[in-house]
C-alpha cells in the first residue's frame, strides 16, 4: 500500500511551488494531476513516473470526483509514492478534503502539502494586497460557481456590504450577477474591481474597473481568471511590479 501526497501546485509560476511538493514530485511513482497545475512541473518527475490526467477545468470536473477518488486509491494499490497534484492549495476550493476522506476510509495513510493558492498569490503578482492596513482588515475567499440569486444560495451576501476585501474563484462566467449582487446590497457602481487572469504566469492580465463597468471591460479575458472586489484594487496603481 502506497502513500498519497496530496500536494499544491502552486498558482502558475513554477518557483512558487514549495520545496516539499518539489521533493515528492520528484520521489513520485505516478502524479495524478489537473489542468490547473503547471506541467513544467512534471519535468521534474524521475525516469518511468507515470502520469495520470484527471482534467479538471474551473471547478468543471471533466472526470467525476468519485472517479478520481478511485483513480487516487487503485494507484495507491499499484505503487508506494503517489503525488496528486492540484492548482494553488488542495484545501482551497481544490476538493482536496473530499479525496483525503476517501483514503481515510480505505485505510490508504496521506499528507497535505500546502500550496500557495491564487487567492492571493494572483493579487500579490498584480500589485494587489488583499489586507491593507486603514484599507482592508480582512478578506474572504468565496465560490464564485453558484449563482448569487440562486434561492437557497449559502453565500452570506449581506456580509459583504464592508471595505473587506472579496476574491471569487470560479466566477467568471457569474461576472455579471455577481457584480449586480453586490450594487444590489448596496456597494456604489464605482466601487473597485479586478479580473486577474491566469496570475502568476507570463500571460497574466489583469482588468481594472468598477461593480458597473468590470463586465463590459473583462469580456474575452481567458480562464483560470479571479475576480478581486475591495478598495484594496486602488493600491495596483502604487504597487504594481509583475512584467514591468
Ligand atoms: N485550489 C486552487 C483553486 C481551485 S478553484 C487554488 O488554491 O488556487 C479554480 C479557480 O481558481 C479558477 O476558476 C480561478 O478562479 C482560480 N485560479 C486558479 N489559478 C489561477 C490563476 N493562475 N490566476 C487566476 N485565477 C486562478
């Protein structure tokens, strides 16, 4: 029976894996990985490692969880070193939880190595903060896949009415409920937003604009994209570095 290394990727920019997600990278027997993960980082990988891919697309899964789950045990069955390999951090809106579970219940041993998510990473490479101090005291990492006028939506949308700063992942195609959402519990049309696309990576773009323009600006701007809602995007102008 083999050990699982449930392991971030990291957000793009391959220095920004961890050393130890390197290490077990490169130990790996197979790595079964997602489209978000930078496969640069498959290079590493020793001679004969095989490679398992379970495409996962914006939170769009092209294989069922349940079948990467099994995929995660039986390669757990055949080999000693298994690396499942996710964007940013497995924790982090990475179903990574649900696939420790799994292990759990099948008596397979596993490890989380952390990654560093795009939450914060895409934001910091655009010259974004997502604290502030006298800006922003806090921020909320929230799914931007559900509808926001869903009935029964788990979203506390009445929360968000502070300056705390909002990043959505997985909300691009929800670009403009979200922002209509947002002017309809009260935030004014100028308030500041971003769309970073592809963060971390040399074909980072980010789209600066307010709650009523972000939509009309952010049209065609390719996934995996994030949206960044605060007062904190005004400090881009001062902090930006990332391609300068
Ligand atoms: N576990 C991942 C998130 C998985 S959900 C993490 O911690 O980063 C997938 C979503 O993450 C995408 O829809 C997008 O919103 C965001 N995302 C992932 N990589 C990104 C990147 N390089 N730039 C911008 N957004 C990214």
């Amino acid at each position: 029976m083999g050990q699982v290394y449930l392991t971030g990727a990291g957000p793009g920019d391959i220095e920004l894996l961890t050393m130890k997600a390197f290490r077990v990278v490169k130990e790996a027997d197979v790595i079964i990985y997602d489209r978000l993960a930078n496969p640069d980082i498959l290079k590493e990988a020793k001679n004969g490692c095989e490679f398992v891919y379970v495409g996962k697309e914006d939170g769009r899964h092209i294989m069922p969880q349940d079948e990467i789950n099994e995929t995660i045990y039986q390669n757990a069955l055949k080999y000693e070193n298994v690396v499942r390999l996710k964007g940013g951090d497995p924790f982090v809106f990475g179903r990574g939880g649900e696939e420790a579970a799994y292990l759990y219940e099948r008596n397979v041993g596993f490890e989380i190595i952390p990654g560093i998510t795009s939450a914060i990473s895409a934001p910091a490479y655009a010259g974004i903060p997502v604290t502030h101090r006298g800006v922003a005291v806090s921020f909320r990492v929230v799914t931007g896949h559900e509808s926001p006028h869903k009935e029964t939506s788990q979203i506390p949308w009445d929360n968000f009415k502070t300056d705390d700063t909002i990043v959505f992942l997985m909300g691009l195609h929800n670009l403009s409920k979200i922002s209509q959402k947002l002017m309809e519990i009260g935030k004014p049309a100028d308030y500041p937003c971003a769309v970073i696309s592809r963060g971390t990576t040399p074909e980072q773009t980010v789209v600066v604009g307010t709650l009523s323009d972000i939509v009309e600006k952010a049209k065609g701007v390719p996934t995996p994209a994030l949206i960044i809602v605060g007062q904190v995007v005004k400090l881009r102008k001062q902090l930006h570095w990332f391609g300068q």
